[in-house]
C-alpha cells in the first residue's frame, strides 16, 4: 500500500519551463503546491565544467536515462513499433528545469495564422486545399488572446530581440535588445535585403545584456562561450527555470519540490482526480499525494502517456478519427537547407550563442501565397552560430571521402569556411500520426512505453525541396563559393538528431469532440487535470516550441487560478 | 602553432575574468559558478608558462589486450593519418580515448534501452542489437585480423598502410559479413570514436596536448567570446582544456 501524504492545492508532475512556470505563478497566488520531479537537484555551480562537447553534446549529460524510459517508434501500422535504444532524432530533458535547462533559447511567437490555420487556409484556398488525411484544426484561442501571455513569458525570461516584420501585433518590444551580430549574420542579412526578404534577429533567452526582470531576479549576460544546446549555462545568463521561475516560487515559501520523485498514474473517482501516485526513485516506496489540481508537466510524451495510463480522457482511434488522447502528434521537418563553403574566408565559427542568428518569415506560415504549392505552411529559415564544436562539426564537401587523408584536410580547412542556411519547417497532423501505449515494451517500473506512429508524407517533401531552394539562393546571394542544397527528405528517420519539439497528443481545441483540453489547457473530460506542454500544440509552427508553450503556460495558471477559486469548465 | 597576439585573446583565469565582467550582480542573483568561484582561494597563477614534460600516466589500457589496442590504433590512423598538416590519431591518443570509453559506461551502453524482446526492425528505427559496444568492438577487432590475414596473410597491425585502406573500405561497404553486427555498423563507430578521441578534451586520453583542437584552430574551452564574436578577421587563440579551469 502506497504512503498516504497530506492534500495539497495543487500538485504538478515535472518541473521544467511548464512546472516552473505554474510553479511560481500559483505559489505567487497563496496555493501550496508540490513539484514532482523525476530527475534530481540542479543548479548553475553544476556547470563548472561544463564545456565538454564529449560528456555533454555526445553522451547526453543531461537528458533522459533511456534504460530506465524510452519511446518506441514504427512508421506506420503495419509495422511493429521497436524502441529508441540510443539517442538520435530528439533529447529528452531530465532532472530539475528539464530540457529548458540545456535548450538553445530560440524564443518565438507563432504566427497569427498558426492559432486558426484550418479556417484561414478555407478562407483563402477553400476547403479541397487542405489533403485527405490532414487533421487541420484551428487552436481554440487567437494570436490577439494569447499575445498578453506571449509577453509575459519574453518579460519573465528576458528575451533579446527586435521585432519580427512578418509576425503578430506585439504590445511591447522585446525586453532586451538583440545579441551581437557575426560577420555571418550580416551577410545573411545583406543577401536576404538584396532578395527583398525581411530578415531579423533570432528571438534569444540568452540574454544580450544584464536584466532584472519584473519578479526580481537578475540574470549576466550572454558570453557567446559556444557551449550552449545541450549544455546547462555557467553564467546563469540563458534563461532556464533553475535560474527565473523557481526560485521565485521557492521564495514564497509554497513550493516543495521532491525530486527523485517518478510520476506513475494519476488518482480519480468520477471524472475527478484526487491526486498522483509516484515512486521515490532513491528508496523504490509507493507514495500518494493527494491534491484539488493535478498539473502534468511531464513533457508531450509523458503527458499523454500518464492519461493513458491511469485511463484519464478518450484514447484516439485512427480508425475512426475519435477520442482525443494522442491525436495530431506532430514534429519539425528540418531537412530543407543549404551550406555555402566560402574559400577564401574565416569565420570565427567556433564562438557562438544557443540563440544567435538572423532569420526571416518571407516563407513561414501564410505569409506567400500558396495557390500553387502542394503544401501547406512553411519553415523559418535562417543563419545561426551556435559555436561549431569539433566533434559533431566536420562538414566537407560532397564527394569528399569520410575517412583518410583527404577528408582530414577538406575537414580541417572546411571548419572555419562554412555557413549554414537552414529551415525550420512546419509539421501538419495527419490522421494516422499518433502516440498511444506500446503494447510489448516496458520502462523499469513494468509501464508501457509511448508508441510513436510517424513518418515525413508528400507535404512534408514539398516543404523541404521549396525551403532548399530558397535556402540555397540566399547562401549564393551571401557569396558563397560553393553551396551545396540539402532538398530530398527521405522517410522519417529516428537516428539522426533533428529536432526536441514533438508537439501534440493532448491538444487544445474549441470542442470536447476534437481536443482534450480547452483553451485554458484544462481537460475537457477531468476538469480538474490541466495538461500544460507542447503537447497542447494542434500542429507544430514553422518556429521553436517554447515561447508558444511559455505562453500557453502563463495562460493555463490563469486558468488554474480561476478554477481554484470557481471550480467547473472555465470556458 | 597558433599564437595570439592581442591581449584579451590571453588565456584569462577564472576568477579575475569573472571579477572584471560584471558578472556578479545583486539581489536574487543565481549566477552560483560565479559566486563559488569568488570564494575559493587564490592560487597562484602562470600563463604562458609551458608545462615540464611528464610521463603520461592516463597512457595504460582499461579495456583491450594489446592486440586489440595495436589493431585499432592502426585502424584510427588511417581514419585519420598523420600527413603534412599535422598529427594523425595514433599521435592524438585516439586509441586509448576509445580503451577508456570502452571501459565505461558507454561501452556498456549503460544509459540506453537494452532490454528485450529483440527484433531487426527498419533503418529508421536505429540500432535493435542485443550487443553491447563492447562487445562489438571485440568482433570487429577480431575481423579486421582475420580478414587482413586471409587477404594478405598478416594480422591489421602488420599490413600496408594501403592494404589497411582496403580492408577498412571493405568493411565500410559491407564487403565483409559479419554475424550479430554488420561491418559497415562497427565501421561506423570506429571512425566516429576515433573522431571523438581527436577532438575530445583531453581529459578524455585523446586530443593529446590539445593539438587535435589546433589543427583546426579550435580554442577548446574559453571563458568569454564577447570581444571576437563580432570580429571580421579570424581570431587564432592558444586552446584551453577543462584541466585549465581547474588548476
Ligand atoms: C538540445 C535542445 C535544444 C532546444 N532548443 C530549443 C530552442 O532553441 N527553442 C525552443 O523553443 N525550444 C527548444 N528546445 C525544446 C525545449 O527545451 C522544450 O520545448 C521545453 O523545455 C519543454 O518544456 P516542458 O516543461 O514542456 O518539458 P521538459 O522541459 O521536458 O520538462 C518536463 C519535466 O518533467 C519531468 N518528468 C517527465 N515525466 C515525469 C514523471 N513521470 N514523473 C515526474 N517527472 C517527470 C522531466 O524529468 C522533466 O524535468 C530544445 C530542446 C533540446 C533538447
Ligand atoms: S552561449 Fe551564452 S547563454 Fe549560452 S551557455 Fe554560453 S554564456 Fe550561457
């Protein structure tokens, strides 16, 4: 028999950006609540020797121990879903702050046609635009409904930018003014100029100078060390949990956080839930906590797969189109890109920012017309420095050997001669894309595993050999010697990383019949469950997830705030 | 070997970098590095000053027999060679980085899904072996000298450096057969490690005296790039390594 503790208001499951973020707005609010977190303990002196590409970037620090828990992957169903044994298309965040802690801080807003995409895409193409099988849906919620939010989160994390002019209506500008600009990125923006694109600077929580902000907390400024994705900051200057909304929950004296503390189902009776069970990792006991509010902020994968596993919700049928828990799972379609190999010029390549870069919308969202086009939506494309770290960076040119003597020298020149121009395309839901529960592979526990049912389809393909194309011209116009197009997208691969932004599988809606959760990310079904994440997300952007998924986070404690003093569905 | 002219291109400690950039601030401050590292004592400091040769005690094996390790640092010379423009992996420690790695966790892929049922599965679905790294390396070891042998009658080690080439290309292509493993897969992990043991801090045993990083001007870890990231010119730094950080 599991450990009974005493009831709290609310209890959260994780505690990355959408814990955190509740976190200190409840807490700021009286609530008592409780943070589980799986992983342990993690603070800024953790990172002391933290540039090292090897332990970091390639053996994966800090992300998710897949012995312990993993997703399985098939590509369709007829074949039989195996599981992600070693890390490749993404990285799952573990430990206090999650993936928010060693993400890059590529901070956007989604664009207006994002949240309604199903009625303006009929608006303007009419209904046959949209293929069989896509499960288009528009989001519940508007850009100008969201946009407070949107600022709150750029506030709270200090986001250094300047104004997107293809984007939304902003109320203020970004707090922070944009990061240095690279020779790089002043090519990227001269060339794209020239093509009559709107380049600007890439939105980054990496802090372009020192910033106290409107909790209190006062953050460095970025150092452009190099070592940012997948590393955790040194300086406390990128924008991650640990060092923003935590520690103002903390100092209310409402939040405890257990860490070690492994999630396992989520208590009901009737369509309420009275709490979680969960396992302390460090002594293998059963423990209950009892809450008013259960939060899941357990990343897409988790928060859909606790509602499945403890029975919470309707489990979607691709058979039949019905049920809501696993529906839309969507990706990122990364293959659209271009590199230009410059022969007789450095770039200081091996310096760089998690989020420093110059991109552009010219061909994101609806902003061009697609009457002609065989997809739908499109990608940001964009010039970053990131730091070009020797391990994973050995681009040659193609036809260049992969081992010996030639391809040490094309790769030894090559390191400091190259420039990216990539695309970040949008992924649309289809039908037959879901997650459900694994029906023969099990986490240490003995719980199923999520299922991943994916692959790339034809508006994928599209997307990517449009984007490398225009990818492709603008590194000419850059001055390039050589570039070289990357447009064929194969089959979706699990192998190589990609991206860490699966969105979908818990997504909100206006309707009970065709989402989960409704604009304030409360479940329709259970209404006092809140399901914060990605995993909200109807389809993924032509963006980074998590300045849409941070603002979807201050807008469900709102909610949450409204429940507990009014209970019922909020909407 | 690259020299740096400027002054802030010097390598900076810690602490005083850390003093001079503002970095510590007050009220809710987190910056914990940054704090802790103000409250340690002062040690004495010498940049510039090269360091006495020593005998390198990180140079013994953990996992292979010195069979083993003579055929792969053969095998990740070639993959890497010495030549005109610099060490090759031999000189690097790439072989012994790959021994220590071998010995630990990711030699037992430790922090992977390694339970079962096993079945083959698609491309896209990445590597469904019962097989430990380990394990792999063992076999394809193995079949480097049995192949060399029946080729040309000699073990890896004892070959041409172009009679090396061709059996590494064979196993690249998946001319040879394996059981359990294919020879392209533990082709492929060959020369990614020998990769890593070139360009990994040498804390690692690889990357010896950083020279791996200064073949391609890598300044390893730095403090700070504020003052070149905006720079036009290409800034040539002498590289630090994580041992740097600490003493
Ligand atoms: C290398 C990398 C770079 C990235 N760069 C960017 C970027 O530039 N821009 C961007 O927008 N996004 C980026 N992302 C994605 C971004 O990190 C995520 O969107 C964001 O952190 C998600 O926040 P979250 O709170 O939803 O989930 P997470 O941060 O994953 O937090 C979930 C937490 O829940 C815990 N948990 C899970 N299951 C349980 C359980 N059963 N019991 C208890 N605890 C549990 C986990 O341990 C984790 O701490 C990047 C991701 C990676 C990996
Ligand atoms: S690049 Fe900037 S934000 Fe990223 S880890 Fe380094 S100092 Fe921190």
């Amino acid at each position: 028999m599991a450990r009974k503790l005493p009831k709290v208001d609310v209890v959260i499951v994780g505690v990355g950006w959408g814990g955190g973020i509740i976190a200190s707005e409840l807490t700021k609010q009286g609530l008592t609540v409780v943070g589980l977190e799986r992983g342990k303990e993690r603070k800024t002196e953790d990172y002391f020797m933290v540039h090292d590409e090897l332990r970091y970037a390639l053996r994966y620090e800090m992300m998710q121990d897949l012995s312990k828990e993993t997703i399985t992957f098939r590509s369709n169903t007829n074949v039989r879903a195996l599981p992600m044994r070693s890390y490749g298309s993404f990285l799952m965040g573990t430990g206090l702050g999650g993936a928010g802690v060693h993400w890059n801080g590529h901070t956007f807003r989604f664009l207006p046609y994002d949240f309604e995409i199903r009625s303006k895409t009929i608006e303007r193409y009419g209904e046959k635009k949209i293929p069989e099988g896509m499960t288009l849906q528009d989001w519940g919620i508007t850009y100008d409904e969201l946009e407070p939010y949107f600022d709150k989160f750029e506030q709270m994390a200090g986001i250094s930018g300047a104004e997107n002019p293809l984007g939304g209506k902003r109320s203020k500008p970004y707090p922070t003014p944009p990061m240095k600009m690279t020779p790089s990125m002043k090519l990227f923006e001269e060339a794209a100029k020239k093509l009559n694109l709107h380049p600007y600077p890439l939105p980054s929580a990496n802090l372009s100078e020192a910033y106290t902000n409107p909790d209190g907390i006062s953050r460095a400024a970025c150092q452009y060390c190099g070592f940012c994705e997948r590393f955790g900051c040194e300086y406390g200057a990128k924008a991650d949990p640990v060092v923003t909304v935590i520690p103002v929950a903390k100092k209310t004296g409402k939040f405890e956080i257990r860490t070690h503390s492994h999630v396992r189902r989520i208590l009901h009776t009737g369509n309420k839930a009275t709490g979680v069970l969960y396992t302390d990792v460090t002594t293998g006991e059963e423990i209950e906590q009892p809450a008013d509010i259960v939060v899941l902020t357990s990343y897409v994968f988790n928060n859909a797969r606790l509602l499945l596993l403890s029975k919470l919700g309707r489990p979607y049928d691709p058979n039949t189109g019905k049920g809501v828990i696993g529906k839309n799972y969507c990706y990122q379609v990364m293959r659209g890109g271009a590199t230009g190999f410059f022969e007789d010029r450095e770039f200081n390549n091996y310096a760089g920012a998690g989020a420093l870069g110059m991109v552009l919308d010219d061909y994101n969202g609806d902003n061009f017309d697609h009457s002609n086009l065989n997809f739908l939506h499109g990608a940001n494309i964009s010039v970053s420095q990131y730091g070009q770290r020797p391990i994973a960076n050995n681009t040659v040119p193609e036809g260049t050997p992969s081992w010996g003597k030639e391809f040490k020298a094309a790769s030894l020149k090559y390191a400091n001669r190259t420039i990216n121009v990539g695309a970040q395309g949008a992924s649309l839901p289809f039908r037959h894309h879901f997650l459900d529960l694994d029906p023969t592979y099990k986490d240490v526990f003995g719980d199923p595993l999520m299922r991943i049912t994916f692959d790339f389809e034809e508006q994928d393909r599209q997307l990517a050999a449009f984007m490398s194309e225009k990818c492709g011209e603008i590194a000419r116009e850059m001055g390039a010697s050589k570039v070289e197009v990357r447009g064929k997208l194969g089959p979706y691969d699990i192998t190589p990383y990609q991206s860490t932004h699966n969105t979908g599988g818990v997504i909100m809606g206006a309707s009970p019949e065709t989402s989960a959760v409704n604009n304030y990310l409360q479940m329709w079904d259970v209404e006092n469950v809140f399901v914060v994440g990605a995993s909200a997300f109807a389809h993924n952007s032509g963006y980074n997830p998590t300045g849409t998924m941070g603002a979807l986070s201050y807008r469900a404690a709102e909610g949450i705030l409204k429940y507990h003093k009014s209970g019922g569905i909020l909407v | 070997m690259a020299e740096s002219n400027n002054k802030y291109e010097q390598p900076v400690s810690r602490r005083h970098f850390l003093k001079n950039t503002g970095l510590v601030l007050g009220g809710l401050v987190v910056g914990g590095v940054a704090g802790s590292l103000l409250r340690r004592p002062e040690a004495p400091q010498q940049p510039g000053a090269a360091p006495a040769p020593a005998a390198d005690y990180n140079q013994a094996l953990m996992y292979f027999s010195p069979e083993q390790f003579k055929v792969v640092e053969a095998a990740c010379e070639r993959i890497f060679p010495e030549d005109e423009l610099g060490p090759g992996a031999k000189a690097l420690g790439a072989a012994y980085f790959i021994d220590h790695q071998l010995a630990g966790d990711w030699g037992f892929n430790a922090r992977e899904y390694m339970q079962g049922p096993f079945y083959p599965g698609e491309a896209t679905q990445g590597y469904q072996g019962r097989l430990k790294r380990r394990e792999i390396f063992d076999i394809g070891i193995q079949e480097l000298n049995n192949y060399s042998q029946s080729t040309y009658g000699k073990r890896f080690y004892e070959i041409t450096p172009e009679q090396q080439d061709a059996v590494l290309k064979a196993f690249e292509t998946d001319e040879v057969k394996l059981t359990a493993v294919s020879a392209s897969a533990f082709f492929k992990m060959l020369r990614a490690s020998t990769i890593e043991g070139i360009y990994a801090d040498p804390l690692y045993g690889g990357n010896k005296n950083m020279d791996g990083w200064r073949l391609k001007n890598f300044p390893g870890n730095q403090m700070t790039y504020t003052q070149v990231i905006e720079q036009d010119k290409f800034v040539k730094m002498e590289p630090l390594s994580l041992r740097d950080h600490q003493h």
